[in-house]
C-alpha cells in the first residue's frame, strides 16, 4: 500500500460523549492510519462530505445515543448517492447484536461493542481495506 488508511472517524447526532471516539482514533492513529476525526455533533450528510473531501478508505461512527438503525441507513444511503461504494463503513457503541446484524445486512461493516480491543478494530479495517479498496 502507498499511503496509509485514511479514516474518518465521527460522533454523529446529538450524543455529547467522545471519550471513546478520542481513544479509537489515538489508537488508529498510532496503529499507521491517518485519521480525521469530526467531532461532536455531526449529521449524517457532514460525515458523507468530509469522507468525500478527504477521500476516506473508511468511516467509523462511535454512537452511544440509540439513534443507530437511523444514522447507519443514512450514511450508506448518502454513500451510495455519491458513489462511494467502496468505503467501508464501521463503528460501535452501545448496539443491540440482532441490530449490529441487520445493519450488516444493509452493507454496514462489522460493529464493534464495548469491550473490542483496539488491535481487533484496527486489524479489521486493515484487512477490509486491503481487500475491498485498491490504490
């Protein structure tokens, strides 16, 4: 690979806890990737247009709020929009697993639940994107 994984890492909707998302995104970080982290309060369509402006491999959406089964079908919808089929969308928080399958069904990648090292998150969108994103 030529240049390290890019992923944006967001806290979308009203939710103001990002201690979490601070972690995963030091931990990418120090694990080779180059990541943007959004900050707080960030829609769905903010996430989609710094992903196509910094021209992500990846997004990871941190979501604590309950508002999942609404935020991941937007995102993947705005993907699809612009054509960016190609990024892999991850995340975790606090999400029931019969959701996590649902949203996998519809495209989203594997969620991470509290508790997931961050050597098992950065392995998974290394491996994701070695094998879905050419360069």
């Amino acid at each position: 690979m030529s240049r390290p994984i890019r992923i944006l890492v967001a806290k979308v909707g009203l939710d103001g806890h990002d201690r979490g998302a601070k972690v995963i995104a030091t931990a990418l970080r120090d694990a080779g990737m180059e990541v943007i982290y959004t900050g707080l309060r960030q829609t769905p369509e903010m996430v989609v247009n710094a992903a196509l402006q910094e021209d992500v491999d990846a997004i990871g959406v941190s979501i604590l709020s309950g508002a999942h089964m609404t935020v991941f079908p937007k995102i993947m919808q705005l993907l699809k929009e612009k054509n960016m089929t190609d990024v892999l969308v991850t995340g975790g928080g606090i999400i029931p697993e019969e959701d996590m399958l649902d949203l996998n069904k519809m495209g989203v990648g594997k969620l991470f639940a509290p508790g997931a090292t961050t050597t098992d998150i950065a392995d998974y969108i290394r491996n994701w994107v070695k094998t879905n994103r050419s360069f």
